[in-house]
C-alpha cells in the first residue's frame, strides 16, 4: 500500500480586492479633496463675490526698513521697487564733474537717493512693473517726492512713463546740476 501522505491545503495571505463599491467611494474621495484644495486656492485669490483681489496699490517701511539699491531702487522691507518714470546711472558708469575730474555717477546717484530716505519713513504708490516684474512706484520721503527730487536734482533721466519730468530734467542740465556738471548729456 502506498503511503499516504495527508493533504495540505495553503490559503494565500493577500488580501482580497476591495469591491467596486469601495473602489468607487475611494476614488470620489480623492477626486474630491483634489477639488476643495483647487477651489481653496481659487477662493484665496479672489473676493467673496468672485472678483480678482487687486494687487496691493501702496507700500510703506520705516526708515530702518528702507535700504537703497542703486540710484532708482529702492528695497522697502522684503519688497524692491523700482522708482517710476526715472533712469539713474549704472554703478561703475564714469561721470566729470565740473573741475573735469572723474567720478562713479551711479554711486553719486545711489548717495542722493540714501540722502533723500535717511532716517525717514518711505510710501510708495505702485503704478505697475517693470520687464522684470519688479513694481514700479513714484515714492515720498520725508515730504519729498523722490522721484522728482532725482531729476531735479540731476541724479536720474527722466523716461517716457512720466512726460512732467522731462522738464525737470531740462533745467537740471541747463544749470549742469549732479550728473550733468561738465557735460551737456550722457
């Protein structure tokens, strides 16, 4: 007679698959959150009545907030803005000075912005952005709008974005003030 042997019978572990039912309630959950956390980006963006938030139209620093760039820029706490209508000179940019001798017009523009923002509170009305993405404001400081105080002053050209300073760039040359000192233009 044959041995026998007795019969073993293995089971898998896995586990069985979930029912259509259960694929079906997990698949609408995802789905779902998917949709709240797009629709809370959505809200986040816009008002209670579905219009676009405007962008912030003002920024204000305290003086120990503010720190000067370059000639035409301004950091106001973590934001760079860029002072509208004006062009200051580059850093390393050689200027003459009225006796002919050289000098970094773009630091001399950086000094003059530093000196109308020492120790003063700066507000900014931001009038759109630069190629860069950069906002663009005309700003104050202590009373001044530095924008024109710049032109004036001889310290930055003015650009075609704001045309009543044009003027002021005129006369600062025609009375060779700040870049302007020994030369009729750069």
């Amino acid at each position: 007679m044959p041995l026998q042997r007795p019969r073993r019978i293995f089971r898998s572990a896995a586990i069985p698959a979930p029912s259509r039912g259960v694929a079906r309630v997990l698949a609408t959950g995802i789905i779902g959150g998917t949709a709240l956390v797009l629709a809370g980006l959505l809200i986040a963006s816009t008002d209670l009545f579905g219009h676009d938030t405007p962008a912030p139209r003002a920024i204000d620093a305290d003086a120990r907030a503010v720190s000067v760039i370059d000639g035409g820029t301004l950091r106001l706490r973590e934001t760079v803005v860029g002072l509208l209508g004006i062009h200051a000179p580059d850093r390393g940019q050689t200027c003459h000075a009225a006796n002919g001798a050289g000098f970094d017009c773009g630091v001399a523009a950086a000094n003059a912005l530093a000196d109308l923002v020492r120790e003063h509170k700066v507000d900014c009305q931001l009038k759109g952005q630069d190629r860069m993405g950069r906002p663009l404001a005309i700003c104050n400081a202590g009373g001044r709008d530095l924008n024109v105080a710049l032109v004036s002053g001889g310290w930055a050209r003015a650009d075609n974005s704001l045309p009543e300073l044009a003027s002021l760039e005129s006369q600062a040359r025609a009375t060779r003030r700040g870049l302007w000192a020994s030369e009729p233009g750069l």
